[in-house]
C-alpha cells in the first residue's frame, strides 16, 4: 500500500517537499502546551495517575525554566502520545509528531512546506499520513501526504490538485491523521484573497470621522492585529483568528461611527489592550451572554497567569479553556492580563477595574483574584498594598508569605502535593501562620496535584468559593 501511494503521488508531484532542518520557536511550545492540555482535560485519571502526571509535567516546566524549548516541546508531544494513542506509541508517531506542516499561498498557488521541530527518532520507513484541512464552518478535506526518507534527508510528497480544491478564503485547523487514527495538530491556515494590512489600512482612514474616546483606542489595538505576517515571538498574533478578527472589526466600526461603544456589555471572548499610563497592557476578556442580558451587577474575576505564561493561559488552557464554562456557570465576568504589567504597580489593578467597570455592570463589594504561581504571588502583593479593591483571592501555587498584620480579605491558598517549583510545605506554613495570627487565610493541600495540573484541578472548586463569599456586611464569608 505504501508503495502504491508513493507512486501515485510521485506521478501527481512532479518535485519532492524537502523537510527543513530542526528549529523551534515559541508558537510551537504553545502548540504542545495545548495539545496536552487539550489531552489531559479528556482523559480520565485516578490519583496514582495523576500523581504521576503531575510529577512528570512538572519536570518538563524545569527544562522550560532551563531555556530548552525543544526538549520541552519533545517531552511534551511524548506525554500527549501516550494520552491519545490507543495501543504503544511508535517511532511514527513520534516522526509525525516532530514535523511541522504548512499551507501558504504564492504566485504559483498553493503549496505545501514542512520542517522538524526537534530531532526525530531514529526512522528510516515511509510514513504514511492524512493532511486534515478543516475550516472554522465546513467540512474537512484531507489530503494523502507521503513523508520518505532520502540520502539529502527527509521530504514530503503530496497531491498538489487536493490542494489547489481547498477554500479560497477562510480559517482552516490543519492535522496530521496517521493509519491509526491518531490526530497530531498542525496549527491553523488564515487564508484571505485581501490582505490583511490592507484592511487594517481602511480602517484607520474611516477612523477619521471618529472622536477620540477610549473605545477608539480599543479598537485601535485589535485593528493592529490585522497583520500580514506575524513574527515568531507573537503569541497574540499566533492566537487571535485575524479572519474572524476582520470581520468582528467591521461590526465595531460601524457602532463607533455611530458614537456608541460596542465593547460595553459585550458578551463573549474579546482581546484588547488597555492603556496603564506610558504603557499598554493586553487582556483577554470572558462574559456570558446570559448574564449580562440579565442587567445585574456582576462578579468581576481577575485571573492572572504564571511565569513564562500570558493572557492567554486561562482562556486557552487549565482544561482547555474551562475557566469560560465556569464563568457561564457562574454568571461572573473574567479578566485575564498580563500578570507582568499587574505586577509592576497598584496602577495597572486600578485602570483595569476602572476599565471593566466603565463597560459591564460590575458589583464593586465582589471584584476577585485568582492567580497561579507569580499570579498568585502578584495578587497576594497587590492585596497586600491596597486591600480595599479587592474581595477574595485564589492563591494557587504561589502567594507566600501570607499577610498576617494587615486586614486582608478571604485568601483561599492552594498548595500543590508534588511541586517542584514551589514547595507546598512553605505554602501550607506560611498560610497557617497567617491563619494562626487571625488572618482569614485557608490552606488546602489536593491529593495528586502538581505545579501546572493544580490549576485544572482545583479552578472548579476555586471560583466556586469565590462565588459563595459574602460582600462585607451582608453576613459570614465561608
């Protein structure tokens, strides 16, 4: 069979794909972070399990801290193998799971590249695959994709009239199927007949006839997303959807043409940058549909992320994006910003609540943190400052040393069972003598958390304490 295939895509392929060397960069990691994520949140583990998971993601966080993104991206492409794959993960697998696949468009159509991510194992057979090209609405195509071994190195044959039967226009998620079954995420295509930059540029001419106002300058930062290319190190750029972002921008042009805000109670996810004096700060917004139509004040969650994360983390990840379930569940707005900025003074806390007070109805007496590892740090320092703005906080991994001479409000501080990056046993004491000192401060100690799988674990029961605390004079906080 596989002979077959070869022939028949080297009669359709008249030139061999070659497959570039190993190089990683940045959106890559992200790309195994969330394959994992995505892995761990549909699959099913008793403790033993988990203690071990956690252990062993927790090592992978190390090689982070350690600067190794390819080992990282290696271990944890390795870890998601052994989630999705029914039967003993195989050299193939881990081949498949090393290349990088791309589309793009250029003068002669499209076509198709590929690359290692990090050094492949030890493989010398063709491998078979199916290139799954799934649009945002519709259906997918796939695409039979040859990856064969040569003397000058590995190279990629392929269909080239599958490819030029794709979508003109739209968002497409691309993966590798190997015979098995097993599904490897490539990415996302953004193809567009009309550039980018050039919508981005008429935009900006129809902003003439806008008056200044902070809602201008929201859309001013989404409207710079709207980028040809976008550079390695661009997270933001790697997420946001610049499709779906395009015509989101048509609908707020009109409604600021109108002189209304079309970011005040809007419902959904939303991505801007908020202006903190000289600087910017990106944030990730959440807010259910249901209650916002239902016009009462809301609970207002701040969720701010660890080291080596960003706004993205809550949204995105913790359960593939779970926090956004919960927020719908719950009837509270999320605000995840860059826990860098939040860190570096009271001003970014007091501008953001400002910002999302101006635009949703927020109940000032329930405004809440939540952070993992520097998050819950950062939100431990800013209370520690200006305990008046804040009504609860989520210390996850992080916090310590608790306040024990201050008024503080209700802190919950988790520590995780096994954690290598933050002991539990100094955030367990330092949260017992604060509680000791009458600080109403509650340690918990999960069973089988680690530093990273501790967020997953514990955000259900997290925002669930935060929603049963009672606004200050209304009665006893649990």
């Amino acid at each position: 069979m596989t002979l077959l295939i070869a022939v028949i895509l080297t009669l359709l392929s008249p030139s061999e794909i070659p497959v570039g060397k190993p190089r990683i960069a940045m959106p890559d990691l992200v790309r195994s972070w969330s394959w994992v994520d995505q892995s761990l949140a549909a699959k099913p583990m008793d403790l033993e399990q988990r203690r071990a998971m956690s252990k062993r993601l927790d090592a992978i966080t190390m090689l982070f801290f350690q600067n190794d993104i390819g080992a990282v991206a290696n271990a944890m492409d390795d870890f998601s193998l052994e989630l999705v794959v029914d039967d003993t993960v195989s050299d193939a697998h881990r081949a498949a799971a090393a290349l990088l696949v791309r589309l793009d468009d250029g003068e002669s159509g499209t076509s198709l590249s590929g690359r290692w991510r990090y050094n492949p194992p030890e493989f010398t057979e063709p491998l078979e695959m199916t290139l799954s090209v799934t649009p945002v609405n519709g259906q997918a195509h796939e695409i039979d994709v040859l990856l064969s071994p040569g003397q000058d190195g590995w190279s990629l044959a392929v269909d080239e009239e599958a490819l030029e039967a794709l979508p003109p226009e739209g968002t497409m998620h691309l993966s590798l199927i190997l015979d098995d079954g097993t599904r490897i995420p490539q990415g996302r295509w953004e193809r567009t007949s009309v550039p980018f930059s050039k919508t981005r540029s008429e935009n900006l001419a129809q902003l003439n006839s806008v008056d200044t106002s902070a809602a201008r300058a929201t859309f001013e930062s989404r409207n710079a997303r709207l980028r040809d290319k976008i550079r390695k190190m661009d997270i933001t750029g790697h997420v946001l959807d610049r499709n779906q972002l395009r015509g989101e921008l048509v609908e707020e042009l009109e409604a600021l043409k109108r002189g209304e805000d079309p970011y005040t109670n809007r419902a959904g996810d939303t991505w801007y940058m908020v202006p903190v004096g000289s600087t910017e700060m990106p944030v990730r917004i959440y807010a259910p549909a249901d209650a916002i139509a239902s016009r009462e004040p809301l609970p207002l969650l701040i969720a701010l992320h660890g080291a080596g994360g960003n706004e993205h983390f809550f949204m995105d990840g913790c359960g593939d994006g779970a926090i956004k379930d919960l927020a719908d569940e719950h009837g509270v707005v999320v605000a995840s910003p860059s826990t860098y900025v939040m860190a570096s003074s009271m001003e970014p806390l007091g501008v953001l609540i400002e910002t999302m007070s101006n635009r949703y109805s927020i109940d000032q007496d329930r405004i809440y943190l939540l952070g993992h590892s520097l998050g819950g740090m950062t939100a431990m320092g800013l209370v520690a400052a200006q305990p008046e703005m804040v009504d609860g906080v989520v210390a996850i991994a992080g916090g310590a040393p608790f306040p024990k001479n201050k008024p503080i409000p209700p802190v919950l501080a988790y520590a995780a069972e096994h954690d290598f990056i933050v002991p539990a046993d100094m955030i367990e004491s330092s949260a017992r003598a604060a509680q000791a000192a009458g600080a109403p401060v509650t340690p918990r100690r999960p069973d089988g958390t680690g530093h990273l799988t501790i967020v997953m674990d514990v955000l259900p029961e997290s925002i669930e304490w935060l929603m049963s605390l009672q606004p200050e004079g209304s009665g006893d906080s649990p």
